[in-house]
C-alpha cells in the first residue's frame, strides 16, 4: 500500500482556492504593490546614480568600509549587465526578509517566556528546516500562481525558522541579574525589553538576521523557476541555455548582493549598539 500525502493536502488546497481566493488576491496585489515600488525607486534613477546615493548613505550611517563595500557590490551588479535582475532581487529579499523578522522575532520572544509555546513551535520548525527549500514553491504556486507572489511568500515560510530559533535563544541567554535588576528599580515591562533584554541579545538576534537573509536570497535565486525574474531567472536561463558566462556573472552578482545585505544589515544594527554604549 502506497501513501501519497499529495493525495490528503490536493483536496485542502482546492477548498482554500475555493473559499479563500478573495483574500489570496489581496495579498497578491498587495506584495505585487509593494514589490513594485521599491524596484520603481531603486531603478528610476540611473544606476551610477542609484550607486552613489546608496554609497553615500551607507557612508554616513555605517562608516567608510560599508561605503566602499555598497559602491563596489552595486558597480559589480552594473558592469556584469544584470542591475535590473540585480535591483529586482534585492527588492525581493528586502521585502521577505521584513516579513519573516516581523513574524519570527515577536513568535521567538513568546517561545522564550514559554516553554510550552517553544515546545508546540519546535517540531514544526523541524519539519520546516528539513524539507528542501524548493518543495515550498509547490503549494505557493498552486494557490498563487506563477510570479513573484509565490517567490515572496516561499521565501518567508523558508526564512522563519532560523530567525525564530535564534531570536529564542538569544532572549533566553540574557542574565537574569540583568532582568532582575530592571525589575527592581521599577521599569516598565516594555522598557525592560526595548533598553535591556534586546541590547544584551543583540549579538545573536545579528546571526538570526544573517541567517534569514542568506537563506531568503538563496530561495529567491531558487523562485527564478517559478517566474520570479531577478538573478534567479538569469541563472535559471543560463543553466537551461548552458550559457556558462551568464551562469556565473549571474552567480557573482549573487554573492555581491548577498555581501551588501548581510554587510550593511549586520553595520547598521552594530552602530545603533555602539551609539546606545552597548
């Protein structure tokens, strides 16, 4: 006797297109409104342009290195001939990434406070970790088509645990003479969160974050087979094609965009540390 649970979750599938596809097309125009914006802002200017400014304000909130760092990743993107396919993909990591933070830090500070609450998440995290990424795609493009909408929305679901995860074990490595200490001189519950148990945590909420972008990047470049455009498609037509100079700009243009996120999310959140005296 073979069991196929494509068998149990097709019919689930088809009831959600049926009752709930009303709401699916909200969301889809939604994230296609949002997409769409932030691709219009980063290519409405010329490129050389769109590389100063992003220079410049990198410069000005980080230091010079992550300056330096910007300007050399997006001229790499421009000189390789693929900065839109590179815009395109960095608009939609930036927007996965935002979600997947905003659902997995508050879930991952609940977990923290309770066990019963990490214990009811862990195993679904498991399962979430184990299956292969591209496997993520197929109910996404069964409910919402193919496009960046099903991109968007397997990126998150694969972008959650290790931000979920690490956001727990950052919270739960805090001193407890530090949340004592908050407690003792009166603070509010949301003062000690925001002044003491986040800055303590910080360390390890920047290897949940990095860990959330590269792995959402790595299932955007993946969403290239579903239509997602950016350098996934670019890689995905040059695999198909077995255009070998195309596969690699597009996978150098990769890393460059991955070195620019990682860099500048993990400088950003450390100067606003530093500027705190933490």
């Amino acid at each position: 006797m073979q069991i196929s649970p494509g068998a149990f979750l097709a019919p689930v599938v088809d009831w959600l297109n049926a009752n709930f596809h009303g709401v699916f097309a909200i969301v889809s125009r939604v994230i296609e409104a949002v997409l769409g914006a932030i691709e219009a802002a980063l290519l409405s200017l010329p490129a050389l342009a769109v590389i100063a400014v992003l220079a410049l304000l990198a410069g000005l909130a980080i230091g010079l290195r992550a300056a330096i760092l910007a300007g050399c990743c997006l001229g790499f993107c421009l000189l390789a001939g693929l900065w839109q396919a590179s815009m395109q993909t960095i608009a939609l990591v930036g927007v996965a990434v935002f979600i997947s933070v905003a659902i997995a830090f508050p879930l991952g500070i609940l977990a923290a406070r309770r066990p019963r609450i990490e214990a009811a998440l862990r195993p679904i995290l498991d399962v979430m970790q184990t299956v292969p990424p591209w496997v993520y795609l197929i109910p996404a493009v069964m409910i919402f088509s193919l496009g960046r909408v099903p991109a968007i929305i397997a990126t998150i679901v694969y972008g959650i645990p290790p931000m979920l995860r690490l956001t727990t074990l950052a919270f739960r490595g805090v001193p407890r003479d530090l949340k004592e200490l908050g407690q003792a001189i009166g603070a509010h519950p949301r003062t000690i969160l925001w002044k003491i148990e986040i800055p303590a945590a910080m360390p390890t909420l920047l290897v949940g974050l990095n860990q959330c972008i590269l792995l959402s990047l790595a299932m955007v470049v993946l969403a290239g087979l579903v239509g997602a455009g950016g350098l996934g498609a670019e890689v995905t037509r040059g695999l198909t094609r077995m255009e070998m100079g195309l596969g690699l700009r597009a996978g150098l243009a990769i890393v460059a965009v991955a070195l620019l996120l990682d860099r500048l999310s993990r400088g950003a959140l450390d100067r606003r540390a530093a500027r705190r005296g933490i």
